[in-house]
C-alpha cells in the first residue's frame, strides 16, 4: 500500500491548521470604548469640522502615515473604494485608458469603469506574477491616463521603474498595495513609491478591521481629491475653494470611529504579524528549494515579500505528473493549497460582453481595446498550468508545523510517480 494519505497512507499534517486571527483583547477594548463614548461616527457631509473625519479616524491616518513615511493618508471603506477614489483623483474619465495586470482581484480593473474609462490589460513576469513593465510600455497609448500595478501576493511590482516611465509620460501611478503591507523595494514601502498606494483592511489581509482600506500619497492635491470623494465632494467644492471639477462627485467610502479604533491597535502589531508569515513562508522556500519541477517564490534583489501567498511554480513535464494531481495529494496530507489563483480578468464576461454602464456597451463601444482570450500568454500559462499556491493569511503556523508542511511536500513529490493519471482514478 502507498504511504500517501490520498491513497489511505497517514496524512503527514495530522490536524487541520488553525485559522489565522489577528483580533486581540486590545482591539476589543477600543472598539467598547468607542461604543460606550456614544459617538460612533464624526464624519460630517458637510464643510465644517467634521467634513475630514472624527477624532480617531484623524489619529489613524496620522499613525498610518507615520509608520509608512507618507505625507497623507486618506482611510476608506475598503481597497475596492480606495482604488475608486485613486482612479477619481487621478482625473481619469470617459476615453482614457487605465493600464492593468489581469492576475489581480477584480477591483483593480474594474474601478476605471466608475468613471468611463476602459482597462488595457498588460502581461505578468512569470516570477513575480506582478505587471511586466515592458508590456506596459508597450501598452501606453495617447489615451493613458494612468497604470495601477498590484504587489501581488505580497512582492513588489517594479514600482521604481514604473513610477519612471509613467512621469516620462505624464501619467499617474497607482499602487494596489491591498496584498503588501511592509513589502519593500529598494528600502521604501510597498504603497508609498507610486502617486497613490491603496492598502486593503479587509478580513482576509494580514491585518484588518472587517473591511477598510488606506490610500497613501506625498501630493497634496491628490490627497484633497480623494478626500473630496469619499465624502460628497459635489456639495463642498465651493466652499473648499477646488477648482478643477473633474470626478469631484462623491461617494460616502468614510469609516467608522470603531473601525478607525481596530485599525490603531492593528497598526501596532503589524510587524509581529506581518513576520510570523513571513518566517513561515521563508523556512518552506528553503526547504523545498530545488526539488524537480517545483519552483519556490522568488524574490527580486532589494525587495522585502510579505507573502499574502506562497505561490509555487510547478513545471508539469519535469515533476510528470499535474499539479492538479500534486494539489489533491498535498490536501489529503493537510498541507492546504490551490491550483490558480483568480482567472485572467479579461476572460470575465463583463469584458467578454463588453457590458458595464448601461445596456449600450459603455464604455467600450469608445474603445478598440480588446479582450481575447490569449491576450496575455504568460499569465494564462502560470493560472491554467503552474500556479499552486498555499495562503498564510489564512493559517496560523508556527516552526514546528511549517516542519510537517515540509514533510508533507517532500512525501509527495517523493511518491509522484504514483500521481500520474491520479485524474482518471
Ligand atoms: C483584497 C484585494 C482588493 C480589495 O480589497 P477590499 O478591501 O476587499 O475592497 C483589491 N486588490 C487586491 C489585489 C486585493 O487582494
């Protein structure tokens, strides 16, 4: 008999991992406190005190921009109304174009489409899974407005070198940070090299406050923008004295005085959280290094990766077997990974269709910009063939188990040979 768990040996992982929480008893604390104080909110619709904010959502951003050396932060609601407010304030509307990855979370391509414009997918590196810099070079166009790049999984896109090209060609850079807090390239913050940088609180992240998001910026304009919309920018706009009009209609994306107080006490350990991942996912690259047909994260010279993913590559003709059949026998050894990540966005059927505003096809009945399946070959080829990823912001590992984690990756690449045409079985 096999000694894999997935044809009845013992699992190598014997219990299943716990979940990874990062909610104490001092964020419960803060969040009582600001219930027992009455005033849940200090957001005013309005220009009058209030209009920026209540008094701990002031002091979070005020932290936030400390510990990340930005001059403003703006909070939000979420990532997703993070990129909406970027992409406004980036004075981005109808006829423009907005260059973006396809392996990323929807809202990244989806928040040109709030104000009119269309998204231009550029391909991904196939080590670092972010936007290949000399695809968007070729992708930039008189009608690009701007270029959001994702730190995907944690590791830095080429920000450097993209914020370079961009004011060489008089566009704005946006950073979807959303999967990156304290990644680094060449000893700045992921988040804070582009013009804006949005960060995501939401449950899933390293850190949270159930849903939120953070957008960094050293411009002091753009920072006014985005304020402007996310609290009602049309009613304001006299009175704050802003005379370019263009996006300055608002939204409500204001949180909360108890997520602001989450927030706070999340910022404090974000560094204890953010390394025990890191760690983790260090000790698996180093151990499972070199094994035939498996390629562990890479990271890029001068880069810090906080690892939201450990996103292994699996060369199917060298390991011979799938990674599909790999994935199931590493689940049935209780070392949790998928195959893939999202589907390349354009394959979505809001651009296969071409149907977002209205029923008429806006915006791209404006646009040439097409969406064919193909379109970009290196991320079709790492989502449908090699991606397999394991997420640590979902497990709690300590040394001692990420040691069974290796065990049980060692055990089935070991006994491969037995995988093949697992699908058929
Ligand atoms: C999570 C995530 C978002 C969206 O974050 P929300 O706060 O849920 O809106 C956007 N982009 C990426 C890359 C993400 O991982």
């Amino acid at each position: 008999m096999s000694e894999l768990a997935i044809f009845g040996g013992k699992p190598a992982v014997p219990e299943s991992l716990p979940r990874y929480c990062s909610i104490g008893e001092a964020e419960a604390q803060a969040v009582a406190r600001v219930v027992r104080s009455g005033c849940l909110s200090g957001f005013y619709g309005s220009w009058r005190k209030g209009f920026f904010g209540g008094e701990l959502v002031h002091r979070f951003e005020r932290e936030w921009s400390a510990r990340f050396g930005c001059k403003h932060t703006v909070s939000v609601n979420s990532a997703t109304s993070g990129l909406v407010a970027a992409v406004g304030a980036a004075g981005v509307g109808p006829g423009d174009e907005v260059i973006v990855p396809p392996y990323t979370m929807s809202a990244t391509a989806v928040s040109p489409l709030a104000y009119g414009a269309v998204p231009v997918f550029a391909d991904i590196e196939e080590d670092t899974f972010c936007i290949d810099r000399d695809d968007v070079a070729r992708k930039i166009s008189p009608r690009t407005r701007a270029v959001i790049a994702v730190n995907l999984f944690g590791h830095p896109a080429r920000l450097h070198e993209l914020r370079a090209l961009c004011e060489e060609c008089g566009i704005i850079l946006i950073e979807d940070n959303a999967q990156g807090p304290l990644a680094e390239e060449n000893g700045k913050y992921a988040g804070t090299i582009a013009h804006i940088g949005v960060f995501s609180l939401n449950y899933h992240k390293h850190i949270h406050t159930g849903e939120g998001g953070m957008c960094c910026t050293d411009d002091d304009r753009l920072a006014l923008r985005m304020q402007l919309i996310r609290n009602h920018a049309e009613s304001v706009v006299e009175q704050a004295g802003v005379d370019d009009l263009s996006n300055m209609f608002g939204f409500n994306l204001r949180i909360t005085e108890m997520s602001a107080a989450v927030g706070i006490e999340q910022l404090k350990s974000i560094d204890r959280h953010v390394e025990a991942r890191e760690r983790v996912c260090q000790k698996l690259s180093t151990e499972l290094s070199g094994l035939a047909g498996i390629t562990v994260p890479v990271v890029r010279a001068g880069c810090r990766h906080v690892y939201y993913l450990w996103s292994v590559r699996v060369d199917p003709a060298v390991l011979g077997c799938t990674r599909e059949a790999f994935a199931k026998a590493l689940n049935a050894e209780g070392f949790p990974v998928y195959c893939g990540y999202v589907r390349p966005l354009y394959l979505l059927p809001l651009f296969q269709k071409r149907m977002a505003l209205g029923r008429q096809g806006f915006p791209f009945s404006q646009s040439e910009v097409r969406y064919d399946s193909g379109l970009c070959p290196v991320c079709e080829r790492m989502h449908f063939r090699e991606l397999m990823a394991y997420e640590p912001t979902n497990w709690d590992v300590d040394e001692d188990t990420a040691e069974l984690l290796i065990m049980a990756f060692r055990k089935v690449h070991a006994h491969r040979a037995e995988l093949v045409g697992l699908e058929d079985k």
